[in-house]
C-alpha cells in the first residue's frame, strides 16, 4: 500500500510542469493543530490513537476510542503578532465500521484594513475592509480493513477568502477580491505489529500517508497560471513500549514510552523537505514529557534586480522542540462510571527562521484540548 501511495505521486508529478512555489506555506507548513506532535518534532504520521492524527495520517484515527472532541489555538505568525490559528474536530469510532470525523482549520492573517476603492479615473467608489484568512473543512474516515492494517483518508475543502468580499476590476481585467473553494483529497496507511509480554507492551508501526493526491491547484482569474497546492509524502515509524507496575498503581499503566521517526518529503518541490523524530515520556497516563528534533529544506524567493526576475535560494532549517501533557482519567481517577478523559498539551518554541538573514523571531505558542468519552 506504501509503494502504491509512491507509485502514484509519482507518475502524476511526472506529467505535470509546475512545481509548488509556497502558496499557502502558513496553512501547510506553519503551526501544527497537535501542541503534542510540535513538541515531538513536528510529526505523528505513524502513530495511532491520537485524535488529531489526521493531520499527518487519518489512518491513525482508526485506532481511537469513543467520542473525540479537540480545540487547538496558536499565534503569532512571525511578524504578523495578531494572525493566528484554530482548529477544531469532532470524531466517533463506530467500532468495526471504522471511524468517522469531521475537523475545521482555520487561519486568520490579524490583518484588518479598510481599503478605499477608487475607480479608473481615481474617483471613490467604496471603502472595504480587508481582512484576509483560509480554512480547510475536513470529513476523515478511518478503518482497521485487516488486523493490524489501518487505511483513512480525507476528503479536503480549502476556502481561500482573499480579504475583500468583491472582485476588483480595472478596466478589462479583474483582481483578486471574493473568494474560493478547492478540493483535494489524502490518503494514509499504518501497519502496525503488536508483541506483548509479561508486564511489558510492545508496539511497532510503520505509516505513510499523501496529501493532495489530486494535485489540486489554486487560481483567482487564470487557470492556466494556476499555483499548484503543496503534494506532501509522509513516511514514518513509532515504537511505543508500555510497563505495569502494580506496586505504583493498579489501574493505571506505570510509563510509556513512544518513539517517532518521520520523512516528509514534496513531489511537486524540491523544498520542504527533511526528517522529524520525537520522544515521548507519559508517567500513570497523566503527564507527558515531550521532546524532538527536525530538520526541513526550505525556499527563499527574492526579486533579484540583476536578473530582473525571481531568485530562488535553499537553506536549512534545524530545531529543537519540546513541551509537556496532563491527561486526567476521570473514571481511573474518582472510581466513578465516567467514562471521560481530558487532555492538555502546550508548547511555547522558536520559529524556525523564514531566510537565513533573520533568526530572532519571538516564539510561538500552542495549546490543545481533547475531551474523550470512551464507550
């Protein structure tokens, strides 16, 4: 299945021209609506259960439980203090008919403008407020389809809303005012292998998941000048090891450890590209201490005047990630037949630099909330 994810990227992205030039870089490659995978190394494709996983690999919700209810917040966006982001999502397990979510990301640019509108001859027209923003809606579904083989996808609505709710025209060509909506599609596989013994639980994965399958494409006027959205290739492995200390609590699982390893690569760019790896510490499925690593390829376009035209030019990004979770199991917890967890996760880190010239950006903060209520 991982092959055939490959198979296919590959021979679209051979009989396409245009490579993926950025756009949209806030909502695809900005912050990640998980504090828990930002603080892993910005990845979580092999990993199942996390409601969120959908993100990287709607394979991985097919491994939770109940009732999924997720809020996530995050600013600034480099110098634009007042953008920021919320995502929300909703999802069930229905048990051996798989999982179903539904998930809004929403990214607001914290730009709110009044612009004057004049006509050809510079009289006013009107004044319009511009206040530019994109959100995706998201309907996931997510299956074990054999044992230990889960399979999920989602079916994308991007909603692009330039800023101004009227095309702008000057004489015979038309700007860029209103809005638009383009569909793609992802989808994602996780094998996972599960080896138990005695106080021990062992699990391995391995997950791939493709994000825009249909190389979908963004245009406000001219198709044929079309900017293509972002083909993404996630491949990754987790190894997840639990241990039961009766002695330290006897509902409780003692510690868990968790391990993320993933390869993020586009097949429509040379850029964007690198490796992400994670390490999670959960001590009595209450606290999380979370740490990671990545590294990314990324793109500086600049107008060169010397060539008259656009200078592309690559640099390394390199980062250290970590933050902290609380989980409370309430029915654990209060020996009550509630059968209700929430959970917390935070990160406050460094935004990778956007050129190599500037490196002092204040950083960035992501909270999430999961309340899930397992049947």
């Amino acid at each position: 299945m991982v092959t055939l994810l490959t198979l296919l990227a590959s021979s679209v992205s051979d009989s396409l021209s245009q490579n993926y030039n950025g756009q949209f870089r806030e909502l695809y490659f900005g912050r990640q609506p998980s504090a828990r995978a930002e603080a892993m190394g910005r990845g979580l494709s092999a990993v199942t259960g996390d409601a969120l996983s959908y993100y990287w690999n709607p394979a991985g919700m097919a491994g939770t439980k109940g009732l999924n209810l997720t809020g996530s917040y995050a600013k600034p966006y480099y110098n634009l203090d007042d953008a920021s982001y919320n995502y929300f999502s909703a999802s069930y397990n229905f048990g051996k008919y798989g999982t179903a979510g539904l998930s809004r990301d929403y990214f607001d640019y914290g730009i709110d403008d009044d612009i004057v509108i004049t006509d050809e001859y510079g009289n006013y027209v009107r004044t319009e407020t511009y206040d530019p923003d994109l959100t995706t809606y998201r309907l996931s579904y997510s299956a074990e389809v054999m044992k230990g083989l889960f399979a999920g996808t989602n079916l994308n609505l991007l909603h692009v809303f330039t800023g101004m709710e009227n095309n702008l025209t000057v004489g015979n060509e038309q700007g860029s005012g209103g809005s638009k909506d383009i569909f793609y599609f992802d989808l994602g596989v996780i094998k996972s292998f599960d080896l138990k013994s005695k106080g021990m639980d062992h699990k391995v994965n391995l997950g791939s998941s493709l994000v825009n399958v249909n190389f979908a494409e963004y245009s406000t006027v001219d198709e044929s000048q079309a900017d293509p959205l972002p083909v993404i290739l996630r491949l990754g492995a987790a190894y997840e090891l639990s241990l039961d200390d009766r002695s330290i609590s006897s509902k409780l699982k003692s510690y868990n450890f968790l391990v993320n390893l993933e390869y993020e690569d586009l097949f429509n760019s040379k850029y964007y590209s690198g490796f992400h790896g994670g390490l999670e510490f959960t001590f009595l499925e209450i606290v999380s201490l979370r740490a990671g690593y990545f590294t990314t390829d990324n793109r500086n376009a600049t107008y060169d005047t010397l060539i008259n035209g656009i200078r592309e030019e690559g640099f390394s990004t390199n980062e250290f990630t970590y933050g902290f979770g609380v989980n409370i199991p309430v029915r654990q917890l209060t020996d009550s037949k509630t059968p209700l967890e929430i959970k917390f996760d935070f990160v406050s880190l460094k935004q990778p630099p956007l050129n190599e010239k500037k490196d002092d950006w204040k950083n960035f903060q992501v909270y999430t909330l999961i309340i899930n209520w397992i049947f």
